[in-house]
C-alpha cells in the first residue's frame, strides 16, 4: 500500500509524550468524562469511550487511573461540563494550523489560544479557514519493535476490517482509516494482541509546507510549544514539513 506518513520517528514521539505525560493524563482525563457523559461508563455499549481507553492504552495511562477517572465521571453530577471548540489559523510561512480545545472556561481558552498565536507572529483565523487543507481519518500506529506479528497478516487484519491504507514506514506501520470504520480496525486489531503506539481520530493535512527561515521557524516553534504546554489544549494539527 501506498506510503505517504509524516509521523515522526516514534522513538523520539514516545520521548516527548514522556516528557508531558502529566498532561496528557489530564487531556485523556477530560476525554473520558465527556464519553461517559454522553455515552455511559460501561465500554462494551458506548464506542466513544472504547476508543477513549485505547488512546489512554496508547499513552502508558495506567489501568487504575482510567478506571479512577470512568468512576468518578460516573458519579460526579457536578463533574464539569467541558466544551469542544475548535481554533484557527495561520503560523508563520503561512503554515495551517489547527487547534482542538475541550474547555469549561471558554474565555480563558480563547484568550490563552490567541495568546500563543499573538506570540509566534502568527495570525488567528475564521472557522474554516486552513480546515479545507486536511482530512479527518482514523490512525493507528503499532511500533515495530513491540510488532510480533508477520506484516501481511496485520495489513490483512487490518484491511478486512475496513482500513482505508496500509504503508510500511523505518520503525512502525501506519493504518488509515474512515472515522467511522476507525473503532471497528481498532478492536480487529486488539482482538489479535497487536499493541499500538497510537490510535486515534486526528487530521491529515493534505500537503505539507516547508519553513526556511530561521526567524518563522523559531516563531512557528514558540505558538506550538505554548499551544502544546496549554491543558485545554486537546490536540494542535498543522501542515508544517518539519
């Protein structure tokens, strides 16, 4: 199948997940008290939360804290009531940049959003504006070295399970899917024992823009880093060739 990735090299993804990993169980945290929110909190009859608890599988969140944080959404009336909003805009080299929030505070969430834009010389957008560059697909990502499997079965698995492409990449494969068909791939590959570096639903740009100049490449990098330090900050997709 056809290879077009841009994930980077997992070794150095893991690294940096490490660094942040305090973060990130607060960001998976906030996910799965909106899933049981609006789905309950049993996995086997709400999809939103299986994929939830597969993405905290792929981020090295302990079993106890997901079960922690599904009790407590479940029994929390009070739990907060976060909101999903979406940001826009461009980076320096007119690089897209696309910014996913689940907040209670949308003010202070739009505030610290256009902060981070402000900073790195970057500009805010209208809903829509960069949007159009990517698609929304499923992605899995099993890394090789925790891969025991013969690559053709799990491009099979894969594929009979509704994956939309399969492609080989230095250190991991890489599943695309609709992101309707992604929990159906996901559980045909959980069935099978594959362990998975990264499952989720993101967005893929459709063509990638390179920045040479040192100034836009330093500025670029201080709106990703505040935009990725920010807890209400649930993902930051951009077409930037890095």
């Amino acid at each position: 199948m056809s290879g077009h990735s841009k994930f980077a090299n997992i070794k150095h993804k893991k690294e940096k997940n490490d660094a942040k990993k305090g973060k990130i169980f607060t960001m998976i945290g906030r996910e799965i008290v909106v899933a049981v929110k609006e789905g309950g909190a049993d996995p086997s009859s709400n999809s939103k939360l299986r994929d939830v608890i597969a993405k905290a599988k792929a981020n090295n969140v302990p079993n106890d804290t997901i079960e922690r944080g599904i009790k407590k959404a479940a029994g929390d009336s009070d739990a907060n009531n976060y909101e999903t909003i979406t940001y826009e805009g461009y980076g320096p080299g007119g690089v897209a940049i696309i910014v996913k929030t689940l907040t209670d505070n949308k003010n202070r969430t739009a505030a610290n959003v256009r902060s981070a834009f402000t900073k790195g010389k970057g500009t805010m957008g209208t809903p829509g504006c960069v949007s159009f560059m990517f698609d929304e697909k499923g992605r899995i990502i099993v890394d090789k070295e925790d891969f025991e499997m013969d690559a053709d079965d799990l491009m099979m698995t894969a594929l009979d399970a509704g994956a939309e492409d399969f492609s080989e990449e230095e250190d991991c494969f890489e599943i695309i899917t609709a992101p309707d068909d992604f929990s159906a791939v996901r559980e045909a590959l959980e069935k099978e024992n594959v362990a998975m570096a990264e499952a989720d639903v993101t967005l893929i740009p459709q063509n990638y823009v390179e920045v040479t100049d040192e100034e836009n490449l330093r500025n670029l990098q201080k709106i990703l880093d505040l935009l990725e330090d920010d807890d209400d900050v649930q993902d930051v997709y951009h077409n930037w060739d890095e």
